[in-house]
C-alpha cells in the first residue's frame, strides 16, 4: 500500500532568530485535567455546534467510526495514524484505512503535512476538543484513488486538501462560506477527532475526501508540497484577515498601519505561525507598515527578520490606535478592541473560551467594526495560490523545521513542547 513506509526527504535547521529564546517545557494536560476542562461552559460549545443539524447524519459517521474499530484486521484495510492523548502522548497507531471511495469521492495519501497553532494545544490536552484523536488537518497529498464520478482529479496527481468538509454545490458553499456547507454536521474537519467528524488525520497514510471535485486543488507546477502545505487552514486563515480590509484601509492612508496583536503570555501554547503568516499577507498585499505584538522575544526577531516592526505588548500603551487590528491572542480581545482607530476593523480568530469581556461603548464611539469566525479555506485556497506563485508570498520564509514523516512522534513532541515555530511532516 502505498505511504505506509514512507521515506525522511530532508530535516532543514531553523533560522538561528527562530530557535533563539524561544520558550521550552508547555506543560501537557493529563487524563483528569484535560478531562475535567471539557465540564466547564466552554467544553459544551462544540457539542452544541455540532449538533446543530444533520444530527443523525453525525450519529451515523460516530457508529460507523464504533463497528470499524472493532473490526478484526482481516475485515477491515489497515494503515497507521498519529494519535494524540492526553499527557502530550504522541504515538503512531493501527487505524483501519478507508473504504474504498465512493462516485464522488477520493483517497489521498498525505505527501507534506504540517502543524497549525492549535494543535499544540490541541496535542497538550488544553482545550476544550476530547481527546484522544488523530492529529493533523494541513497537508498537501497525492490521489490514489477516485470514484467514477470523479473528472477533476486522478491517480497521481497531487492536490492541496482543505482541512474543513464541503460539498461544492450547496448554497453556503456557493457563496464561498465553504466552511460551513449545509451537507455534512457543522465543523466537519479533518484532525479534530469527534469533534470534528472523525474524518481522521492528516499525519496518517491515507485520508477519504467525499467530494473529490469540489474539495481538492491541483498544486501548481513549481510549488513546493512543503511550501503549500499550509494553504489547507493557516495561510488562507492568515490571508482572510487582511484581504477583505486592507485595500479599504490603505485607499484613505497609503502609511496606514496594520497591527497583529498576538500574544501577551510569554509561555503561549500557540507557537505564532498564523501571526506571522498574517503579516507576509498584509507586506505582500501592499502594506507598509506592519506592526506585530508578541510577548516572546524570538517571534519578535522573526517578524523583524520578515519585514515587521516586532513589539513588546507592553509598549503598546501611548500608541495611536491602527485602523486594521487582527486579534489573535485567544484571550486578549478587549485589548485589540482598543487598539482600533476610529471606523477602523479588528479581524479576530476568536477565543477558546466560551465568552469575552469587550469595550462595547468604545467601539460604539469610534464606529468599529469586530469580525469574528472561522476561514473559509477551499474558496480561499485559489487566491493564495495566486499569491505564492507571483512570489509576493513565501511561506517557508517563516521559520519552519522540514522532517520526514517517521520522524513524527519526536519531531512533533519538541515543536507542541516548544522552540519550532512550523513544522511540516514529508513523506
């Protein structure tokens, strides 16, 4: 079966800016911790969300998850999965490999995979997502099968597969709101477990795509697998804070700033790739001005090295307020909020808390705009293709550590742990 023994392609040393001061030993959450959180107001928001509609449609794929589990080996086509448990266990497990694809559908075997900043905190146990679960939901794969239906893809090609589930012809996907087609339970996705599905991992050897046609995008002749690896989540999530605002903001002042609020803890458990994804989009969009506030001294050497001014979070005090904030603190969205100048937007990713205290009657004076909510990757995916082959964006010029896939388990615990900023898994 193909992938099920894949190769080391090469391991790449980090930019010394990226390594240095770069915080060690996140603490992982053990068994009663990660599970007593998931009792708390925020822990019954997924649940809530998921079940929102197509609810047997959920408990079908949550059965059917059940029966091929127990299934013996001769019944069922095995591969191995990276699972992820509480107490930051990370080991490669058998999982049963997927059915053969449907009309519409595809199997691919992941080629590059790479982390997002949640799945360190996802993988350590610290949020509100059970675990255990198999882990990774960006990645760029080859197809190795196809259903008959199938004409926009075959075996061999390879093809960027989007993290979030969607059908292409539902009115959400029609509108380009891919990341909540009405025909699979909301928060489809890859890499979250029951949370999101099971619709597996992309640190495994093989992933079922249902809608071949709809979800997978060619990768471009000349495009690094690594480099687009991250187009499936972080990248497109990076660009939808700054694409929709930026050319507004800078058709009123060519000088505008655009500031990135990312962390105030020095000890984040988000490693800051989004961040500085964020401001690459915002420089290669035509920014001149790119501002990003980061507590940790080495994800200030890194947006410097980028182009960034990289700033203390507590020299924020004082500063003129900017007219595009993107709020990726998880916790500190009050503080963007007051960091927005009049009519400007803050762009947030939103919390892993149920709730947040916000300014409403500053807001109210200065008439700003708070966007909140999640990408929308498949329709995003084209554009920043766009971007990368112009060259106006560089992903891997963001500090990011390349490994082969059988490396996973150690090479993924050091990164959750902390001191690598991106890592991306080759087969």
């Amino acid at each position: 079966m193909p992938g099920v023994q894949p190769g080391v392609q090469r391991s790449t040393e980090l930019p010394a800016s990226s390594a240095q001061g770069a915080p060690h030993g996140r603490r992982p959450h053990g068994w009663l911790r990660h599970y007593a959180q998931l009792l708390g107001p925020s822990g019954a928001v997924a649940p809530k969300l998921a079940f929102e509609r197509n609810r047997e449609q959920r408990v079908d794929r949550l059965m059917g998850a059940i029966r091929t589990r127990r299934g013996s080996a001769a019944e069922t086509r095995r591969m191995r999965a990276l699972q992820a448990a509480p107490g930051g266990r990370l080991r490669w497990r058998e999982a049963p490999a997927p059915a053969p694809p449907g009309p519409d559908a595809a199997i691919v075997h992941p080629i590059a995979a790479s982390t997002c900043d949640l799945d360190c905190a996802l993988a350590l146990g610290a949020t509100q997502l059970p675990l255990p679960l198999h882990l990774g939901h960006e990645c760029v794969a080859e197809v190795l099968e196809v259903g008959e239906r199938v004409g926009g893809v075959k075996p061999g090609d390879r093809v960027i597969v989007p993290f979030q589930v969607s059908c292409g012809e539902c009115g959400a996907c029609q509108s380009g709101h891919t990341g909540n087609c009405t025909s699979v339970p909301p928060i489809s996705m890859y890499g979250f477990g029951v949370a999101g599905g099971h619709w597996g991992g992309a640190f495994s050897d093989q992933l079922a795509v249902p809608y071949a046609d709809a979800m997978l995008v060619a990768l471009p002749t000349g495009i690094d697998p690594a480099a687009a690896s991250g187009l499936a989540d972080n990248i497109c999530d990076a660009y939808r804070h700054i694409a929709p605002h930026l050319p507004g903001v800078l058709e009123r002042d060519a000088d505008a700033e655009v500031l990135i609020m990312s962390s105030a803890d020095r000890r984040s458990l988000l490693p800051g790739s989004v961040p500085l994804y964020t401001g690459l989009v915002a420089l290669a969009l035509g920014a001149r001005r790119v501002v990003l506030a980061d507590a940790r001294a080495h994800i200030r050497a890194e947006a410097e090295r980028l182009g960034m001014e990289g700033l203390d979070p507590r020299r924020l005090r004082g500063r003129a307020p900017a007219p595009l904030v993107v709020d990726m603190t998880l916790d500190g969205l009050g503080r963007s909020l007051a960091c927005t100048a009049p009519d400007g937007v803050c762009s947030s990713v939103g919390s892993l808390h149920h709730s947040a205290k916000v300014p409403l009657l500053l807001m109210y004076g200065r008439n700003v705009t708070l966007h909140v909510g999640r990408t929308h990757a498949r329709a995003l995916i084209p554009r920043v293709l766009e971007l990368m082959a112009s060259e106006r964006l560089r992903p891997l010029d963001v500090g990011t550590r390349v490994a082969g896939i059988d490396e996973a388990p150690a090479v993924l615990g050091e990164h959750f742990r902390g001191g690598v900023i991106k890592t991306i898994l080759t087969a």
